[in-house]
C-alpha cells in the first residue's frame, strides 16, 4: 500500500468517528494523552480563542516565531483541502507518512479509551492527540494552538498556555457556547490559565467583563488592544497593508502583510504582541524589527479574501458570521474598487443567514445561491427565498452545485460589456466548506 493509500485509510478512519460530533468532556482527552506520556508538556504552547481571526493570528504568529529562529507547530481547524492542513511543523503541513505513522502510535492507546468510556473520543480529540505528538517528536521549540470550540471545554484546553490570546468575542455557535456575549466569553476566558499573559483585542464591555474576572481570578496579566498595544497607522498597498504597529516593547514600523482588511491589521498587532509576550518583550525591550517584517512578510492565509483567478477576479472569504462578514465588507469596500461584483453564497443551516446576506447586499451587484458539501448546507430554495429579501428577486440566481454557481457568476460579472475585465469580480463567500469547495474547482 503507497503512503497515499495508507493515508486514505487513516483519514477515513478518523471520518468514521463523526467529523461533525462533539462532546465536552476533558476527561477523555487527559486520559489519552497519560497514556501517550503527556506530549503536550514537551514543549511551550501560545494558546488562541475568540469568534473570528484565530486562524489568520495563529498563521501571523507562526510566521514571525519562525522568522526569530524557532522551530514551530500549528494546530488549526477546520481545514479547506486536506487534514494534514491543520497540522503544521515549520509552517507546512505534516507529511502523509509522517500523519500515518503518529496515528498509528496514538491507535491502540485511543482504542483503551474507548473502550473505557461511553463515547468514543471524538475526531476532533483525536487530530488535538496527534497534534500534540507530532510536536514533541519533531520536536519544535513552541506550538501555535487554535481551539476548535469555546475554549474551557475544548479539547485544546490541556496546554495551560503560558500565553493566552483572544481574538474579537461576537455570536457564533451559540448553541453549545450560549445566547449571549458575556455567555461566550465566559466559555472562552477558560484558556487562561494561572500565571499566563493574555493578549486580548479589544472586545466589547459584555465580553471584556469575564474575561477580566478569569484574569484576576487565576492571577494572569493580561495586554489590550488599544491600551497596550494596537494599530498606529496603516496602508494600502499592492497586494496587502503598510503597518506601523505598537507593541508591547515599541513601535514597530515599515511592517507589510500580504493580507487585505483592517481587520487582518488587527490580527497582526494581536499576533505581535503575542510573539513579544513569549519571547519575553516588553517595556525595555523591543523585538529584532527585520526579524518581525520578515515574519509578517512571508504570512499567508488561505481562504481568506484570496484571490485565486484574475480577469475577471475571483476571491475566495470564508466569512460565515455577521461579524465576519462585516470586516470582509469593509475591506471590499476599502482596498477594492470593482465596477461590478457578483457573489456566489452557500452556508450552513444553523448560521445567522439573515444578517450574512444583510450586510452583503450592498457592495455586491448580484448573488448567485447555491449550496456546499456539507451535510448541514441550507437548501437552495430556501437560501433564495432569504435572499430575494434583501437583494429583491432580480438580482438573485439559483445553482444547484458549486461548479455552477461559478460559471454563472462570472458570465454575470462579465456581462458589463462597458468594464474592464480588470474592473469586475467574483466573491465566494459565506462558510469554510463553501471556499474548501470553489479552491478545490478554482486552484487546480
């Protein structure tokens, strides 16, 4: 069997145990990695949370760690073509035989906690489990960890990070998080820990409250945005922003990401501020600034506001809450200028859909409705029934599948026959599963 095959099997075996089941139980988790000897203690962990931007932060993060020299892993979900994706050693993906090899190893162990339990750990405690050895048997000098879910009873929530850092709290998966932001904040401040640096983006009062609370109750510190550190001034430029940001131990300037949006400019301040927490930064003492642009410089993030096709342009935005999509808005609205845009929206049942398309309406001409892969899609009927309430019936079109939708869209953005091609553009837009869909059509 080649190691393509081999991988196969693994990761059909990890389907198999419910890509989609949760269960919030630590107890599993700890119990499975006592047996594997406790990976995730080989090494120092920079533990994320939040609603939106962890992804984008943990990638700016494990850039400029490896731009100071450090060998790193990042662990990330969901991932968009392959599992291995959410499994990073110096800023790659593990390889198939390397992700075989350590499922084999945590295996039998996995199956003993099986037996024991009353549910089988879930494929999110098992990728967590191999994350954690693929770690220390590299070995790398720090992990980058992003939750899956919530953060006090995520199965990441084993590291008791040295460094903790929380990215904008909004509504989202309020169903097991709860109604509220203060609600989902309290879920989420569970990743600090005693003796840990929070590095927090500054967050509304309904969530700055718990957060505060979790802070002085286990002793922490914590470093806000805005307070002590943020964006002094960015700008625009070919193929991402210019930013001077303060940090924890300075202002650093001249700093370019490849990235679009102010949002993504707060990402990096956050990111910088958790990079000098860790390496120990701070009021006399600034970072290397060659070493920080270098880092922010080689930051990529798929999926997010990436452009994969030009003339007419394609851009992929895994935006799939209101607060998301508000910053992809804006940064449409800021650092593009088309004549025409077309979007093509696909989401998940259970997302707030309304105020998705509410706030897309306006900086889109046309959208085009269709539905992912994911078992949770809303149907397209009743996609395009919310949808002619917002945009009105004439500017909504229906496809049955992604590689429809696409070609519909961008025979609708080429029917300006008065714009430049240059001018004219496709956004992909409302769920992960929905860009993992089009860059699979769109990157071959």
């Amino acid at each position: 069997m080649t190691d393509h095959e081999e991988f196969a099997k693994v990761d059909a075996e990890l389907n198999a145990r419910g890509f989609t089941r949760m269960v919030f139980d630590l107890g599993r988790i700890e119990e499975l990695l006592d047996l594997m000897g406790s990976p995730q203690r080989a090494y120092p962990s920079i533990h994320l949370t939040g609603t939106n931007g962890k992804t984008s932060t943990a990638r700016m993060i494990d850039s400029v760690l490896r731009a100071f020299g450090l060998h790193t892993g990042r662990y990330t979900s969901p991932h968009l073509e392959t599992i291995r994706e959410r499994i990073s050693l110096d800023g790659e993906p593990v390889s198939e035989a390397r992700f075989v090899a350590t499922y084999r190893e945590v295996e039998p162990l996995a199956e003993l906690v099986d037996q024991r339990g009353d549910e089988p750990l879930t494929y999110f405690d098992m990728t967590t489990a191999l994350a954690f050895a693929t770690f220390a048997d590299a070995p790398v000098d720090v992990a980058v960890v992003e939750v899956g879910l919530g953060g006090a009873e995520d199965s990441t929530n084993v590291i008791g990070a040295g460094v903790a850092v929380i990215t904008p709290i909004g509504l989202d998966h309020t169903e097991f998080l709860g109604d509220t932001i203060e609600d989902i904040a309290l879920a989420k401040s569970g990743i600090i820990h005693k003796g840990a640096t929070v590095i927090s983006a500054a967050q509304n009062e309904e969530a700055a409250r718990p957060l505060l609370e979790r802070v002085a109750e286990v002793g922490a510190t914590i470093a806000r945005e805005g307070a002590e550190f943020g964006v002094l001034r960015r700008a625009v430029a070919v193929g991402g922003q210019v930013l001077t940001i303060q940090g924890l131990g300075g202002v650093y300037d001249e700093i370019f990401i490849p990235l679009h949006g102010a949002h993504q400019a707060q990402n990096a301040a956050i990111a910088l501020a958790a990079v000098e927490a860790f390496l120990g930064a701070g009021e006399n003492r600034q970072l290397d600034i060659e070493a920080v642009r270098e880092g922010f410089a080689g930051t990529s993030s798929p999926g997010r506001l990436e452009r994969v096709r030009s003339a007419p342009t394609i851009l992929l935005d895994g935006a799939h809450n209101p607060h998301g999509m508000a910053a992809t808005v804006n940064a449409l609205q800021e650092e593009f200028a088309f004549s025409r845009l077309v979007a093509v929206v696909a989401v998940l049942g259970d997302k707030d859909v309304a105020g998705l398309l509410e706030l897309l309406e306006p900086v889109v001409d046309q959208v085009v409705v269709t539905r992912n892969t994911s078992p949770r899609a809303m149907p397209v009927a009743e996609l395009a029934e919310l949808a002619e309430e917002f945009f009105g019936a004439d500017r909504v079109e229906t496809a049955e599948d992604m590689p429809d939708a696409i070609e519909v869209a961008v025979a609708l953005a080429e029917s300006d026959t008065e714009a430049e091609l240059s001018g004219v553009g496709v956004i992909v837009t409302g769920s992960v599963v929905t860009v993992a869909d089009a860059r699979r059509l769109l990157k071959r």
